[in-house]
C-alpha cells in the first residue's frame, strides 16, 4: 500500500520533469547538498551552527544531518540476561531529545541564508551479540549495517523510531477499528442486566467483567520483538524500512561496502564486527537509495552489482521502486579519517532550494553523487536521452517512451574549467555499452540499436578521474508493445 503511493508519487515527478523546464513555472537548478553529517547532538565535534558556517563555505546549498538516533549497547549473562546487564550508551538524538535537535535546526535555518540544513539520522536498527565475556570474545555483530532517515519532521517520529533499545518502540495490536464500540454497547446490556432478577444480575457481571478485560486486550502493545541475543537477518531492518515510509521520510542504505569494521573493531571489552552489506539492495525493498559513492570502495556502481540487479528488477515490475544513488560523507570533523566537508557532494535538480523540493529530487533519482579529491570536481553538463521523435529525457531520474531506437548524450567537465584526462562509461540495464577516455570537456553522442518491444531501459554514467568520479542515477525509456506501434 505504502509502496504503491510511493511509487505513484515517484510516477508524477517523472511526469513533470517530462514536461518542459518552463511549465513547471521556476526553472529547475542543481543544488550540491552534503549529507551524512554528524553534530555534536551525536558523535561529530562541531555544533550545528559551526556545520553550517563550513557548509557555506564550501559552496554547499543544502546539508543534511545525520546524528545518530539512539547510540546503546546491553549485554546481559545468560540466563540472567534481564538482572545481570551492562549497558553503555552516547549522547543520540534520542538521549538529548528529539525537539531539541528540530529547534536548533530551525533556529540555525532561520539565521542562516546560504545553506539550508535538513534533519536526519543515521540508524541503527538492529544488532546482536556473539561469543560472550567469559571467553574474552564478545562481539556485536551489525552494529554498523546503518540507515539514513531523512525528512520527518515531528519529534514523535524519532521517539517511536522501531529499532533495538528503543524503550518506547512498541507494535501496536492491529485491532478491528469498531471493538471498543462494541465492548461499550456491550456493557451497557451487561448494566441493564445487573438491576434484574439475581440470575441476571450475575450474567450482567459477567458479561461487563468480559468486556472490561476486552478493551484491556485492546490496549496490549507488543514490545519490539527483535532482541539483541539472534540474528533476525533483514526483518528488523524492513520494518524500520517501512516505518520511514509510513512516516513520510526518505531512506538511504548508508555505507554498504564499508570495509572499516569488516575484520572487528575493538571497542572495550569487546569486539564489533560488520561484513559489508551491499545484498542490503536486493535483499529490502520500500526504500529510497543507498551510498553509493562513499569512502574508497565504490564498486556497486560498477555494472553488474546488486544496484544493477536492483535497477533491472525495477523496469521488469519486481520492485516498487528502485534504489537512488547518493554520495555520503560520514563527516564529524575536519581531517578524521581524512574526509574534508567538501570531499562527498550529492548534486540533485529541483525548482527551488527548500526541505520539500530537495527530498523529492532525491526521491525521483534526480541526482548525481560524485567525489572530489581535489580543489575541483566532475560535472555532469549533460545527460540526455532522445527518442525517435526527438522527445528528450533530460537528466538523471527523468523517463521518455519511445518508438524506436535512441540517441544518448554526455559530457562532463571541470568545476575550475580547465582539461583534464577523464573516462566515461555508459551502463545500460547491467552492461557497460561504450566507455570513452579524454581531455574534459569530453563528450559523446551513442546510438543505441536496441529497441526492445515493451520493454523498459535505463541508462547511467559513471565517470572516473584522478581528482574523483561521478555516478549518475539512470534515464529510462519504455519502448510501446509492436502492437501499439503498428497501430500508429
Ligand atoms: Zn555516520
């Protein structure tokens, strides 16, 4: 249900971007937005103001913030799991408040002009323990198999968020709507009963006693039933998944090929240890994307991956919807890790730079992710498909149909102008179709042959570089049924 309106709201932006830029009434422009940015709400060393002074100085119009949600770890001795426990917990969103977070992004927007500043977190949805403290080996698995959540706006919704050690996650009991109702009615006749003969008088009783104890059960919430003791594999994660959903926000798979805490990370006592997770993709759906450009590994972009199997079980009508390609920084101060606030830039096209039009750009995949090693970085001048009627999909996340065989267009160059070696590779549903390599502005025209009768295609760039790379998110093209064309 959740899925299917999503995927209608998708439909409609990429109906709209189908239209010419003037009849959405403001041209559409691209924004360079940073996200995956820590304050010191959370595990990041700068205050939320300080972010955004270096957002700004960095060209950057929109940051999006991403502080932990909840940032616990329990370990209870079995069997004695509830009484013999240690827990170890970090400053969170949910430790320092949720409105408090929400109030001092809105103070800082209101003071700020430059640089619009968008709520998030990273979430942590689920993890558990293996070995055990006796033998020295304890380890919490997953603990980074992360989330981004960005766009909910109400306190509420970080409160409630479902994932492990959230004290208020509970699962409502989906009750038929008209029960508590009926218990009222229902009692009444019990109290009807009560001022009658004896006989009655204890049916009365018994029938209130009844729905007395009804409503109660009515009222029974399940706690979050994914403990921190079994691998639940990709549930827990779903069912956050679908929560943001629900909730009107955006998620991002965050560092699936993380490499940092691939052999265990020591962490005290014990040990945490996460595989990379890039079957993430393929193995949840409800979503809206995932890092792909993060770090030094980016080999999901490359064409095959599970992104590709994501994106080909899109056009083939397997998935609602398919995963949009971001760039993530993971940034909590200037020179940890080496990773400077300009290095990771997730560039999207929207008609104006406020919260709504830059998450439904993210949402539609109208978004390049690239980045930058150096003073300048890759841009994407153009991508285009053209149709056999000279129809044009202009950009990433955008959709034509077409009747027969089209005509791709690229070019790519620097933001300082000058020219430089780079290479273009052109993916189309899985494959690499041409790659060029030269001095920017480099450019191409590709005829494509194929023309598949009621199939759906997608297109995508990737870009390398010495001083960085760039990965588009794909145009599709719908070529009509041969029935439909002969019909023409
Ligand atoms: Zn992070």
């Amino acid at each position: 249900m959740v899925g299917k309106s999503r995927s209608v709201l998708i439909f409609l932006s990429l109906a709209t971007l189908a239209l010419p830029a003037g009849a959405l009434g403001n041209e559409a422009s691209w924004l360079t937005g940073l996200i995956h940015v820590h304050s010191n709400f959370s595990s990041g060393s700068y205050s939320i103001e300080e972010l955004a002074d270096r957002a700004e100085s960095v060209g950057a119009d929109f940051l999006i913030l991403t502080d932990h949600d909840l940032a616990v770890m329990a370990y209870g001795l079995q069997p004695f799991q509830k009484f013999l426990k240690k827990k170890y917990e970090k400053r969170s969103i949910i430790s320092q408040g949720p409105e408090v977070y929400l109030t001092e992004i809105a103070r800082v927007n209101a003071g700020q002009k430059a640089v619009l500043i968008i709520p998030g977190v990273q979430s942590t949805p689920h993890y558990f323990w293996q070995g055990s403290l006796l033998t020295g080996n304890l380890t919490s698995i997953n603990t980074r198999r992360e989330v981004l959540i960005l766009g909910l706006d109400r306190a509420e919704q970080y409160r409630n968020l479902p994932i492990v050690h959230n004290p208020r996650t509970y699962y409502r009991l989906d009750l038929f709507q008209g029960e508590l109702i009926f218990f009222a009615l229902a009692s009444m006749a019990g109290l009807v009963l009560l001022f009658n003969r004896p006989l009655f008088k204890v049916l009365g009783l018994g029938v209130i006693l009844l729905c007395l104890a009804g409503t109660l059960n009515s009222q029974i919430r399940v706690p979050y039933p994914f403990d921190q003791y079994h691998d639940f594999g990709y549930r827990p994660y779903q069912v956050l998944l679908d929560y943001v959903a629900q909730n009107g926000g955006l998620s991002f798979w965050a560092h699936p090929e993380s490499v940092y805490a691939e052999r265990g990370v020591s962490y005290g006592p014990i040990t945490m240890r996460t595989a990379q997770y890039p079957a993430a993709l393929i193995r949840t759906d409800n979503y809206t994307g995932f890092e792909a450009v993060y770090g030094d590994k980016n080999h999901l972009r490359e064409p095959g991956r599970e992104w590709d199997a994501a994106l080909l079980g899109y056009i083939n009508g397997l998935r609602q919807n398919y995963p949009v390609a971001i760039a993530g920084s993971d940034y909590h101060s200037e020179g940890m890790s080496e990773t400077k606030l300009n290095e990771f830039k997730t560039v999207v096209r929207a008609t104006g730079k406020s919260k709504a039009e830059i998450l439904a750009a993210l949402q539609a995949g109208r978004v390049y992710a690239l980045r930058q090693l150096t003073n300048y970085h890759l841009i994407l001048e153009t991508f285009k498909v053209i149709g056999s009627e000279g129809q044009t999909a202009d950009g990433p996340g955008s959709k034509i149909e077409s009747v027969g065989p089209v005509q791709i267009l690229a070019r790519v160059s620097f933001s300082d102008h000058e020219s430089r070696e780079a290479a273009i590779q052109l993916i189309s549903n899985g494959r690499e179709i041409k790659k060029i390599t030269g001095k920017t502005p480099l450019d191409f025209s590709y005829n494509d042959t194929q023309d598949p009768p009621g199939a759906t295609v997608y297109y995508r760039l990737n870009v390398s570089s010495t001083a960085g790379l760039l990965t588009t998110n794909p145009i599709f093209v719908s070529f009509p049924p041969q029935a439909d064309r002969t019909s023409e």
